[in-house]
C-alpha cells in the first residue's frame, strides 16, 4: 500500500528539518493562493475591539462557505492615501477554519516552532518592499504552474492584489526561435489585459500616481521573449527579479530554485506579530 500525499510531505519535512539541523526553529506558514479569499471592502466605523466582528458580518456574502467556518482577519491600506470622497479601505482575509487547522497540524507534527500563518500576497509584498521601485510604486508578478498573482504595492503597503487563470505550464519555451509562439502569446495577452486593469484601478481608487515599472518573479524555466513582449505592450518597464542581487546569499540562487522558494523567501522576511 502506497503512502499518502500527505504523508509523504511530511515525512520530506521531517527529513529536510533534521538533514538541515531545524529543530525548535520558528518557521511561518504560507498558505496556497486557492486556500483563501481576500476581499476589498469598505473599512467598518466601529472601535477596534469590534473590527473583525463587524468585518465577519460584512464578508458573510461575499465567501462561498459558511461564516461560522471561516477564519478572519484583517489589515489595512494606508489611509492618507485614500481617494477624496471615498470611503475608507481595508482587507478582509478569510479561510476555511479546516483548511489552516490541516496545515498547523501538518507542522505540529513535526520539531518546528509554528509562529504565524500567512498568506503569498504579504509574502510577495515583503519581497518587492526591498526593491527600489517599491518607493514609486511596482506592479509584481508571481505565477505557478496553473495560476498567477499580480500585486501592487508602493512604500510596504499592499494596495491591490488580483488572482489571474494564467501559470507557466502556458509559458512555453519556442523550439529554434526568439520568437513567442500562439499560446504564450495567448497567455501574455491575458498577463497585459489584468495588469492594465490593475494599474488602472490602482490610480482612479486610491489617487495614486501612475505605477511605471512591473517586476516578475523568477520561472522555473526561462521563456525568451516575455520581457519586451510585456514591456512593449502595456508601455512600463519589465524586468525580472534576482534574490541574488536584492539579498544577501552565501551561495548564488538560480532561477529554478527562485521560483520554487519565493513564497518561502517573502514568508521569512515577514515583520508583523500575526496574520490568522
């Protein structure tokens, strides 16, 4: 009889923990991108004692499960930033209290000291807080294999972060030529249409000025042509992110390994007490 997925993550856990002499050390966990909704909403005029309970009544719609299973919490966008006239923002988090409990269990099993649950867009907005642009503003971009992530944030704050269909199993590298095949191209115009769509909200709704640079995450498998293809098409400039020149690393990271870690990376670089 075969092991189960989940036990076999665990046992590499384990194994990983000891080859690398972890035990007891604090470590955060990051949830998957589908494990979770994150919601803009108007932020309740209540004391703070009251925020997250008149948040669960506010998203109870807004969620495809019961909001008795549901884990809150919340953070805020930087309120000076506001567009005149308009109400207050905030974001909500919310996820199936199953789903973190499966997780928390999966590493209390295991020697670690668990210190917080966290989510890939902070994780992400860890990261581009070290990046020059952060200081203007920069557009980020993560993809996995079937699913992507587009964030914007300026100064440590996360303004906007929008989940798009597009991953890299429909990047695919062009055979003896420099020139992006159908369905790259596909994928990318689907890439230029959420980003624009971002970038455009991100103005109109927080009266922010124009983002001008979007930042990629490293893929496991370089596709020529994405860059310019990006660049030319939604007018910023386009350029790809290198842990080994934004960190400082004993030995250089490839990219493949980039790839894989990033959400690890952006998890350790966290700074708030708590997220769930």
């Amino acid at each position: 009889m075969g092991l189960s997925a989940e036990l076999t993550q665990s046992l590499k856990l384990v194994a990983v923990i000891k080859e690398n002499e972890l035990e007891q050390a604090a470590c955060t966990c990051v949830m998957p991108p589908e494990s979770h909704s994150l919601l803009l909403i108007e932020a309740p005029d209540v004391q703070p004692t009251e925020l997250k309970a008149a948040v669960r009544w506010r998203i109870k719609d807004l969620i495809d499960f019961h909001i008795d299973d549901a884990v809150i919490d919340v953070f805020e966008i930087p309120e000076h930033n506001a567009a005149p006239g308009r109400a207050r923002l905030m974001y909500a988090v919310a996820a199936r209290a199953s789903k973190i409990k499966k997780s928390v269990d999966s590493i209390e099993k295991t020697s670690l000291d668990l210190e917080t649950v966290d989510i890939p867009e902070l994780a992400i907005r860890n990261i581009t807080a070290l990046l020059d642009d952060d200081i203007r503003g920069v557009a980020f971009l993560y993809l996995s294999q079937d699913s992507g992530i587009i964030t914007l944030t300026r100064q440590g704050s996360l303004y906007l972060s929008r989940n798009i269909d597009v991953g890299t199993k429909q990047m695919v590298p062009s055979s003896g030529s420099d020139e992006l095949n159908s369905e790259t191209q596909q994928a990318l115009d689907k890439i230029v249409l959420e980003v624009q769509r971002s970038l455009d909200y991100y103005e109109s709704h927080f009266s922010q000025p124009p983002i001008t640079s979007l930042v990629i995450a490293p893929m496991e498998q370089e596709v020529s042509g994405v860059l310019p293809y990006l660049s030319a098409n939604l007018g910023i400039a386009v350029s790809r992110l290198d842990f080994n020149s934004v960190l400082k690393i004993n030995e250089p990271l490839s990219d493949e390994l980039q790839s894989q870690c990033l959400l690890s990376i952006g998890a350790a670089l966290r700074h708030e007490p708590k997220v769930f």
